[in-house]
C-alpha cells in the first residue's frame, strides 16, 4: 500500500465512540440452523424484465482499514430502477398476493379494484406504489413523521395516495392496517405481528434473492464465503433473510450449483452483524434484554432504519441465529455515507449503516474482543450490505 493511500485510510477512521459500545454478542448462533428458503423468488425475479443482479464492489481500502483480507459492498442503489433493494420482497409479496386472489370474481372496477395498503419509512412504500402502477392497481401508502419530503413526492410521483401520519413509524402501521381493513384492500406490510404472518412471510422470502447473488458474486471474485456480513436493521425482516440464508442447512457442507466453489462449511461460520440506529435498537434492546421489546422510536437519518418494534416473525430467528449486533450514531452513518462515496459506491444513511457498525465492531477499544467473538482475522472476507442508494434519502 502507497503512503498515499495509508493516510487515506487513516483519514477515513471515525472519531472514538462513546463507551460502552451499543453492543451485544452471541458467538453461538454459528452452530444455529433453520429450514432454507424457497428458491421460487429467486426465479421469478429473474423472469422479470428489468432484472439484473445489482453490483458487488470490493474496497481494499476498506479491507487495509479494517485489517481484513478482502471487503465488498452490495450497492442496492438500483435495484428494478429503483434506490432500494425493497422491490425484491414487495414484488414477490405482491405476485403470491395476485395468485393467491386470482380465483375470486373482480369486482365493479374490474381489476383495479385492489388497493395494496402499507406503511413506510420510504423505500418499502414506494416499491410497493411502484409494483401497484405496473400492474395497474392502486397504492396507498402511510408514512410516519421524519421521512424526507423528497422521498414522499417520489412514493407519489409512482402515482400512490400518500397520507403523512403525525408519529412513528409503528403508528402509521396501526393506520395502515385500519385502511387495509376494507374490501377492496390488501395490507402488504414488511413486518408482522400475531395474526399477520403470510405477507410479511413472503417479503422476506423475496429478499433472499440478493443473497443468493452474493454468493454467486464472491464464486466469481475466487472469494472465500464472507466471515462477517452487516446487515442494517430496522424491523428485522432483511436481517431475517440474511439469517434464513446463511444459517439454513443448505449452506452447511459444499453446495450445489452457483455456490460449490465456496467452502466447504462456510455456512455455519460466517458471523452475522445487525446495524441500528442507537435512537431505535430496537433489535439490540430485545437482544440484550433476552425478549421480544420495544423501544421509543427517536428521530433519525436512518429513517428506514427508525422503528421501535421488532418484527414478530424476525425476533426468534434473530435471537437464535444473530452473532451480534450494534448501534450507530447519525455522524457515524454519515461519515460512511461520504467514505463510500469517495470509493465509488452511492450509500444512503441506511446502507452506510453497514460500514459504521463494522467499523464500530471491529475497531476502538475493545475492537480485540469484538473480532474474536466474531470470529474475523486478518485472512477474513467481509461483506456490507449498502441497502439504499443516496438518492432514496436526499436529506444529507
């Protein structure tokens, strides 16, 4: 490495974080498994038109930081045209949703006649509007305090009806689903609770096929399966996807197909890391607290991120098959955001999230402790999971 380059990694180092460190550890979840996800989403994305896999950046200046041996980035800053990886669960959500209706007889407005009802901190709400006018049915989408007017005009710019809820994001779920109780509605929301699994269910299920990309794009880069991937989190559903990905038994033992050249067993030792807001850890809090909690949602960049209550359907894979998980300032975000820019990769606040909670694991003191409890040294591929581009939080 130049002497050039070693500054620009020194100059990259945040500031010293506040002690102690938002943190929590479970080495355990390496030796959890569950049922691996169903392959259909996967090949229904493909069959769509705009599909193509979104790009796997690797950084060395990242690595060099990090004292790793290889980092790489998954941009989801145009994902089906879109700034968000979302429209990988809305779309396949919205398509079981479709199927499953199909049988029932259309009523006075023929096919329009469906209205898809969700709430959202921006992008899940706007790939649902989006997946609603390309099929040419109605969205209408609550949006919580906090969300960047820029962001709301571009939910409507999909031509959804957009009502601005005065509080959380959890209270534009409760109006979301008052909406969604009319006949002509469907909630297609990307957290569940008792009595409201199915749907969600199927979101998660449409995000494992960013991962299944992953591991064909590290196969291609002659990259080892990652040691550490970080996950941004907010209700949990994405971090549930990752989970179900890494921890099914399919990835126990050498895999067929796109993954075989990766090692063997990799699977049970890639460590998985959530990144939250601190103002709304909501996944962390359950964690430490060893139970399903909620916390006080603040106000963040982060705004995707900005949820106080965990999924119903994430928090047990969560609890049982997360390595760890943190919490990140709004400056530490925003200083990623900047850092990715500079190497090329458009991130959002809640895509940089990845970089600072790896930055935060893995560096400061205690940084010794943390890598071993996850399990990365020096010889360590790690993988950050950018969810979002710049241009879905224009605020910064």
């Amino acid at each position: 490495m130049t002497d050039q380059e070693n500054d620009l990694s020194a100059a990259r180092l945040p500031a010293p974080l506040p002690s102690p460190l938002p943190w929590y550890a479970r080495p355990a979840a390496r030796a959890w498994t569950c049922a691996a996800p169903s392959p259909d989403a996967r090949a229904f994305h493909a069959s769509l038109p705009r599909y193509a896999s979104t790009a796997l950046h690797e950084l060395p200046l990242l690595a060099a930081e990090l004292t790793v041996a290889r980092v790489f980035v998954k941009d989801e800053s145009s994902r089906f045209g879109l700034p968000a990886f979302k429209a990988l669960g809305a779309s396949w959500a919205i398509d079981r949703i479709l199927a499953r209706d199909a049988h029932r007889a259309p009523g006075p407005g023929g096919a329009r006649t469906l209205r898809f009802v969700t709430a959202t901190d921006g992008n899940h709400g706007r790939a649902v509007a989006r997946m609603a006018r390309q099929l040419g049915r109605r969205a209408h989408v609550f949006v919580p305090d906090g969300v960047h007017p820029a962001a709301v005009a571009a939910i409507e710019g999909e031509g959804a009806e957009v009502t601005a809820v005065a509080g959380s994001y959890d209270a534009a779920v409760r109006d979301a689903r008052a909406a969604a109780a009319a006949p002509d509605a469907v909630l297609v929301q990307d957290m569940a609770w008792d009595g409201y699994e199915e749907i969600p269910a199927l979101v998660v299920e449409g995000y494992a096929t960013l991962f299944a990309e992953v591991d064909a794009q590290l196969e291609a880069a002659g990259a080892e399966s990652p040691a550490l991937v970080a996950v941004p989190v907010g209700v949990g559903s994405f971090a549930q996807a990752a989970v179900t990905h890494y921890r099914s038994r399919a990835t126990v033992g050498l895999r067929s197909g796109a993954t075989a050249g990766l090692r063997s067993g990799r699977g049970m030792e890639t460590a998985l890391l959530a990144v939250e807001p601190v103002g709304a850890a909501c996944v962390l809090a359950s964690l430490r607290a060893g139970r399903f909690t909620r916390v006080p949602a603040g106000v963040t960049a982060m705004a995707g991120l900005n949820c106080g209550t965990p999924s119903s359907l994430a928090w047990p894979v969560l609890r049982d098959g997360l390595d760890a998980a943190v919490a990140v300032t709004d400056a530490e975000s925003t200083s990623a955001v900047r850092d990715l820019a500079e190497l090329g990769v458009s991130a959002g606040p809640c895509g940089a999230a990845s970089l600072a909670g790896v930055r935060a694991a893995l560096t400061g003191t205690g940084g010794a402790e943390r890598r071993a409890a996850l399990g990365v040294g020096p010889d360590a591929t790690v993988v950050l999971i950018s969810t979002e581009g710049a241009a879905a939080n224009p605020g910064l």
